[in-house]
C-alpha cells in the first residue's frame, strides 16, 4: 500500500471514528433533553428550543463539535445555574455568548455577526453574584427573530460591557421586512424580562427600547453597585 493510499485509510478510520462520537453524544444531549424535567426550572424555557438546536447542529456538520460544546455549557447553566437567585457577570455572559455562537449555524455567510466584550480594569463586582440569571436570553433572541437571518445587509450587533459597577448589554439588529421568524424559545418576554427587573433592581436598572432608521435598538443597564450597597444595608432588595 502506498504511502498515499495509507494516509487515506488512516484518515478515513478517524473520521469514522469521530463521527460514532458525534452520534453518541448527541444521543446523549438529545436523551438529556428529553428526560430532564424542565418544568422544575424557575424560568420556564422551552424545551423544543434544544431539539432545536440539535438538530441545526446535526444538519451543519462543520460545525458540529463546536456548537455541542457550546450547546453542553447552554444546557447546565439553564438547568442548573438560573435557579438560583444571582450568577456573576462572568457566567452570564459566557452563557449568553455561548447561545449566540449556536444560533450563528442559522445565519447566511453575508450575515453580519458582530459580538463585542469591555471589560474595565480592576472590576471586583465582575466575578460578584449580582446578575440575575438568563436576564440576557430574550434581548438577544429578540434580535435573532426580528432579523433576516438570510439576507446578506441585515446585521446583529451585540455589546456586553462592565465597568464602575455598571452591567451594560446593547442589542441591535436591522427589522426584517418579512414577518417574525416563530420563535424557537418560550423565553420569557420583553415584556415579563421587564416585570423581573423591577422585582429584583426596582431603581438600581435601566432599560430602553426603540427604532432609529429601521434599526432595533435595546440597551439594559445594571447598577450593580447601588444594588449591593441596598443588599448589604437592608439585608434584601
């Protein structure tokens, strides 16, 4: 056998390999999905939203095993991390990151994507369990299901910043002029992500929402420093 010919064989029983892997641990997520009794979950996601995913991730093998990493990660901090009451900065983010590197599958290759993180310096709230959970989802599924995922000028722009204190997410996206896309998450809602802030940041958040030339624009501020200082002074909010 040549030299060649051996390569090819060789590469042919990795891929084989891997790919008995692949179909493994999607059994295994899948079987997760299906079991776990998501009902017990204080925020109620859907649980069609992992099949969902699952199967996009099935059908675009080159990203496969990039997006179960990521889809593993998405999948332990929605059963297990958003039941309790606040998660750092940090763990928040990386979830909401983690959603949108898997939601990418769906996007054309003209799509533009853009995810952008300001962390100042010297920023000990940052790793402070001060953010309520899954507080991000239902910004950045918003701009998912607003957006033309297949046209090539439409565009998503995410911004996570923190600093003084401060928990800032800026979500933009261009309006499709088709109808929403149905939305794959039963989520929570503009409107009831709002009813949770006012419960657990009364006057310690902003949040704004509006157009500007055919541009969805929502920005949530969180003054974490005054909610702390509430915390620590009256033992709750």
């Amino acid at each position: 056998m040549s030299l060649f010919a051996l390569h090819l064989y060789r590469k042919s029983q990795s891929l084989i390999k891997e790919r008995e892997i692949l179909d493994q641990e999607l059994s295994r997520l899948t079987e997760k999905v299906n079991t776990k009794d998501l009902a017990i979950i204080d925020y109620q996601l859907n649980p069609h939203l992992f099949k969902n995913i699952l199967n996009s991730i099935q059908s675009h093998a080159y990203q496969t095993y990039f997006a179960l990493d990521k889809m593993s990660g998405v999948l332990d901090f929605i059963l297990y991390q958003s039941k309790n009451k606040f998660v750092t900065a940090r763990e928040e983010i990386q979830f909401a990151k983690d959603l949108i590197e898997i939601n990418k599958i769906k996007l054309s290759p003209l799509f533009e994507l853009k995810v952008k993180t300001k962390i100042g310096p010297n920023e000990p709230m940052f790793d402070q369990k001060l953010i309520a959970p899954l507080i991000t989802i239902d910004l950045i599924e918003n701009a998912f299901k607003h957006a033309d995922l297949q046209k090539g000028d439409s565009f998503i722009h995410v911004t996570f910043q923190f600093h003084d204190g401060f928990f800032i997410l800026t979500v933009s996206n261009s309006i499709s002029a088709k109808p929403p896309l149905e939305k794959l998450s039963g989520g929570l809602g503009i409107t009831s992500m709002e009813q949770r802030l006012e419960i657990l940041y009364k006057d310690c958040y902003k949040f704004d929402k509006f157009v500007e030339d055919e541009v969805y624009i929502s920005h949530l501020t969180l003054d974490l420093f005054s909610l702390k200082s509430k915390i620590l002074s009256k033992g709750k909010i």
